[in-house]
C-alpha cells in the first residue's frame, strides 16, 4: 500500500481559523494513525491577499497546538518548495501545457468587459458566469496576440454537457453537472496560478493520498476533478468536512465571537482543551467520551466517523473542556503555566509549596491558569476592601466582638491545622451561644474580602496563622468602624 499522506494548505491571511485549526487536526490524526505523513503547504497565490508575517504566525501557532508538521516551510522535505509562490513557474508551465492540449485556453477579455457581463447577468437574474467569448478563438490569432504582449489568462475548458461524478468518503458519490461549473480561470494575468491549479499540481506532485477540507471546497472540486483528468493523474481519495456553525446555526463568524486560534490561547484556553474540542466538531468517537488527549484521538479518529451536518462551536463546552484538562494537570505542570501571571503582579516570590497549596484547593474551582491568580489573590496579598453585600450580609453590630474572642481564641492555637482552626471556631460560636455561621461568613469576608471562596478552614490552613491574625485585626477594624 502507499504511503498516507494528507497535507494542512491554508492561504495565509495573518491568524490560524479555528475551523483550519479543525482542518489541520484531521489531516494531522488520520497521517499519523497510519504511519503516514502530515504536510504543511501555504498556499499564497493570491497576492493581493498577503499580509506580513502571516506564515510565521501560522506557524507558530500549529506548532503551539502541538500540530507537528513532517513537511513543510522551515522543515523542508522532498517536495519542496512547500510555498506556492517560490514555484510559479511549474505552475505556469502546467497551464500552458493544458493549453497546447487543448484542456485550456488563453483569455483576452479586459476586467470592464467581465464586470459588464456580471451586471447584466444579475440584472437578468442569471447566474453569472463566463461567456466563453475567447474559447474558441482562432490559434494563430492567440498567438498573436500573446506575442503582442496583450494581457491574458489561462482558462479551464469545461466539457458543455455531461455530468462530473466523484466519491467524497464522508459524502458518498456526487455528482456535479458540468452545465454549471465555470470555466475557471486557472492562471491570472499576473502569472500567478489560482488556488485550483496550484492545489491541483502540488497536491499531485507532493504524492498526497487523501485530501481534507472543509466544505466549502465542495463545489471547487468538480473542477479539480477535470485537471487530474487533464492532466492524465490519479486523483487523491478526498473528504469534505462539516460546516462549523454559530450557536443560532448560522455559519461560523467573527460577530459572533473569535474565530481566531490565537484569541483562545491568549484567553488562557489550552492547546489540549482546544484540540479536543476542535476534534468533536464532526467527529465523534462511537461513545460517550468526551476527553481526549492528541494521542487517545490518534488512536481514535476515523473518517467514517465524520458526519455530514454542520458543528456547532459552543464556547461554553469548550470552557468546560478547558476546565476538565486543566484538572488533570500535575502541580509541577500548573506551576509552569501559572508563574507567569504571578510574576506579572510582583507575587514571584511565592514558594512552589504554596502554589501546590492553592491548586489542592482551586483546581476544581478555575477554567483558566491565570484563574489561580485572578480569582485568588487573597492567597497572595491581604485584601483592603470587601464585598459590600456581603458586608452588610454578615457583619453586624456584634461580629466585631465576636471576631474579637475568636481571635483571641486563634492567637492561642499552637497548630493551625483545618481540624483545629475548624474546632476552635465551634468551640467559640458555643461559647459566645451562637451558631457557628454567625462566624463562618464574616471569617471568609475578613480574611479574603469575598463572600464565596473554597473551604474555609483549608484556606486558613494555608494561609497560616501570622497571616490569618494580621487579616483578622486589619478586618475587624476596617469591617467595624
Ligand atoms: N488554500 C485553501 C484554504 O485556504 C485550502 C483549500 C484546500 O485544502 O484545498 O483553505
């Protein structure tokens, strides 16, 4: 059997789509389930399109989702150039060549004449498309007129009937009737080839077994259909992947939230949660499961598991996502995602022990890594204001006297253990004939400045018990007066 091998070709246009970070995961997953290679192409041969650093950027971020490429820019392999714009020229010969085979032909028509042509074909409500005024024009007269140094593209001759049938393996057999595909042009007059006849000829001639794509290519593929037939090669098995679709099912867009896959990763998102989730969109594994590391979807993924209909990106599963990868991170790999956000606030100076303390009592509170700094300075600093409501919830005239002896009480505590702290409060709200949330409430109030937090005597347990009195006296004053 030949070897797999499936290839990731987006055009650069400055950020990573999540639907092409989707593309590129299944391209990715179905090489390496079987022993194939994974094949980067950048397909930038529209140059009114390029944006500075966009490859990089592109790059980049596959490579922090993990998304190795075997081929590819920076990698290189024995395809290459892997850019399509370092290889205009095999292009343009394969666009010639389908001209003097007659597959082809050169198109003199001025930008005025075609938009014309549009205008009256919405006008008449038609669909618009090329009249095929310069297809058959006479040889020697083309020559001509090439020679002449006239402006010219290259287009696709398409059969004027018949039907075009191919096999898309999550689709079935489609067929496409030729009345209604263009003829497309495939070399622009500024020498650069369209994404069909690069796509066509790279594809090819970097030996790939299988396309993915997202449907939208669906109706170019009729057309790329006819250039293998053109051009005598054996197509590549191709599948369409399902639309990914906005909550209110409309398609995938950026009013409706980011789209970009650097704007969840700068979010706080993992690459593991974000993987997973992209995965789902389409697939799915036959069960319930629902988490997935790259290699369990390595191990997993099948075409035939694919379905047809369009995925809804729900941000919100993919919170709970996050939230379920970042539990299952050790502490020594929540430490390294965390630091930075500790360093940004000047609060480096916290001991690893203390972190491993927060994430026993946060990792099932938080989505985000930077959640453990955010959502939990009272870990780090003693809070100088308090929750208002809270405030005027719990403290009234007598807490003040109440905090009073339960200080007293701490202050005398050898150990600070959670039993004990959690004991000596009992023993106090007795004492004072009172129930025990009578001190609870405005305890967590004095000591983080919030009314809702993790389990309290575990949190006074860390924080210690220099820390928890200096809270307790700077509250009781403030919190009184
Ligand atoms: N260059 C196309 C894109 O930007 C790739 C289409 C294909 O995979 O054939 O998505």
């Amino acid at each position: 059997m030949n070897e797999i091998r499936t290839r990731f070709a987006p055009s650069p246009t400055g950020f990573l789509h999540v639907g092409g970070l989707r593309t590129a995961l299944y391209a990715y997953l179905y090489a390496k389930k079987n022993n194939g290679k994974f094949v980067l192409r950048i397909e930038d041969t529209d140059q009114n399109r390029l944006t500075d650093g966009a490859v990089e950027n592109l790059i980049a971020t596959l490579r922090w989702a993990g998304l190795d490429f075997d081929e590819g820019p920076e990698v290189g392999g024995p395809f290459g150039p892997y850019i399509q714009s370092e290889k205009v020229d095999v292009f343009q010969k394969h666009a010639h060549q389908l001209v003097q085979h007659g597959d082809a032909y050169y198109c003199f028509c001025s930008s005025e004449r075609l938009d014309l042509l549009r205008q009256q074909q919405t006008a008449a409500k038609l669909p618009t498309a090329y009249d095929r005024h310069c297809r058959d024009l006479d040889a020697a007269e083309t020559k001509k007129r090439v020679d002449s140094g006239e402006k010219f593209v290259v287009r696709m001759k398409i059969p004027l009937e018949g039907d075009i049938c191919f096999n898309d393996l999550i689709r079935g057999d489609i067929i496409f009737s030729y009345k209604n595909v263009d003829d497309q042009v495939i070399l622009k007059s500024d020498g650069f080839p369209t994404y069909h006849l690069a796509a066509v000829v790279d594809d090819h001639f970097m030996k790939i077994s299988h396309i993915i794509r997202g449907e939208e290519w669906l109706s170019s593929t009729p057309k790329h259909v006819l250039l293998y037939k053109y051009f005598g090669w054996d197509m590549p098995k191709i599948a369409h992947l399902p639309l990914l679709l906005n909550p209110d099912r409309s398609k995938l867009s950026k009013r409706q939230g980011d789209v970009a896959v650097e704007d969840y990763r700068d979010k706080g998102y993992l690459k593991e949660a974000l993987l997973n989730f992209v995965a789902l969109l389409g697939w799915n594994p036959g069960d319930t499961r629902e988490i997935f590391s790259l290699d369990e979807l390595i191990n997993e993924f099948t075409i035939e598991r694919v379905g047809k209909s369009g995925a809804v990106f729900d941000v919100e599963k993919l919170k709970w996502m996050n939230e379920q990868h970042l539990r299952a991170k050790t502490d020594e790999q929540l430490i390294e995602l965390v630091r930075p956000f500790l360093k940004e606030k000047n609060w480096d100076h916290f001991s690893d022990d203390h972190l491993k303390k927060v994430f026993g009592l946060m990792r099932e509170r938080v989505t985000f890594p930077q959640d453990f700094v955010e959502l939990c300075q009272y870990f780090y600093k003693t809070p100088h204001s308090f929750d208002e409501a809270a405030k005027a919830k719990c403290w009234t005239a007598d807490t003040g006297r109440y905090m009073e002896s339960l200080l007293e009480r701490y202050k005398k505590l050898d150990s600070f253990d959670a039993a004990v702290v959690e004991a000596g409060l009992r023993q106090e709200a007795e004492a004072l004939g009172i129930g025990a949330g009578k001190l609870i409430h405005p305890l967590r109030l004095a000591l983080t400045g919030l009314s809702v937090g993790p389990s309290l005597f575990h949190l006074i347990d860390v924080l210690g018990k220099e820390v928890v009195v200096a809270r307790l006296e700077f509250a009781i004053k403030h919190l009184t007066a």
